[in-house]
C-alpha cells in the first residue's frame, strides 16, 4: 500500500552582493498524497541563511516548519546551525539541528474513574550534532 506523494516547490534565493558574504533562502514544498487513507497532505516551509565572515569562516542557521503528516500529529519545527573551516586540505564542518514537538498519546498507566482524556500530550525534543572531516588530496 505505498503510495509515492506529488510535491511542488517553490525557492528563492538571494546573495547580498559580488563578494558573496550573505546569502538568504526560503523554501516551500507542498506535498500532496490525494485523499490518502493515512496520510494528509501537508507543507514545508525551510528558511536559511549563510554569512562569511571577514576571516573567510561561515556561519549558517535556518529554520524547518512543517504541518502535521496526520491528523493526530501536531506540526514540527527544527532549528538548523552550522560552521566550517578550512585549514590547508582539510575541511571541517559542524552542524546541528534542534527539533521540538508534539503529540497525542494514550495513557499507559490508566486510573479507574479518572475524568481526565483518553490521550496525554507527550512533548519531545531532539538534539543532533554532526561533524565531517574532508581531506583533499
């Protein structure tokens, strides 16, 4: 029962001059799955930006909002970060996202005569550090 989504999108991007040291993009992609039994249709909606600095190092950060996938999923929202260096042929990169959301989730300890909901809110969070080290030779 796979079933392969349309998607449209639409980008934009602007550097701030000839010498490159700002960059600005904004992404939309609208996935569309046609009256799915799952699965909704749903939006991604990705702003980034990159600044060099006067030593040559960039600083990059962004953000990631995407509507919920189903219905009982709240939206997600990700933090994106990132620098690098280059020190002779080697090329350092580090980058990290920060995602926060929530959700519906039934009670795995019920109480008899309880009067609360069904589902409790769950609330997670995750942290993702990467680091890549490139040799060129």
């Amino acid at each position: 029962n796979y079933v392969k989504p349309e998607i449209k999108s639409l980008a934009f991007n602007y550097k701030a001059d000839s010498k490159q040291t700002m960059s600005i993009s904004f992404e939309l992609n609208e996935v569309i799955y046609n009256n799915h039994q799952i699965f909704q249709n749903y939006n991604i909606y990705k702003f980034g930006f990159e600044y060099i600095t006067q030593g040559g190092t960039p600083i990059r950060g962004g953000l990631v909002y995407r509507t919920a996938i189903l219905r009982a999923m709240s939206p997600v929202s990700i933090f994106t970060f990132g620098t690098g260096k280059n020190i002779g042929n080697l090329i350092i990169d580090v980058a990290g996202t920060y995602r926060f959301y929530s959700f519906s989730y039934p009670d795995l300890f019920p109480v008899e005569g309880d009067n609360r909901p069904d589902y409790d809110l769950v609330r997670e969070s995750q942290l993702q550090l990467q680091l890549a080290l490139t040799y060129r030779f």
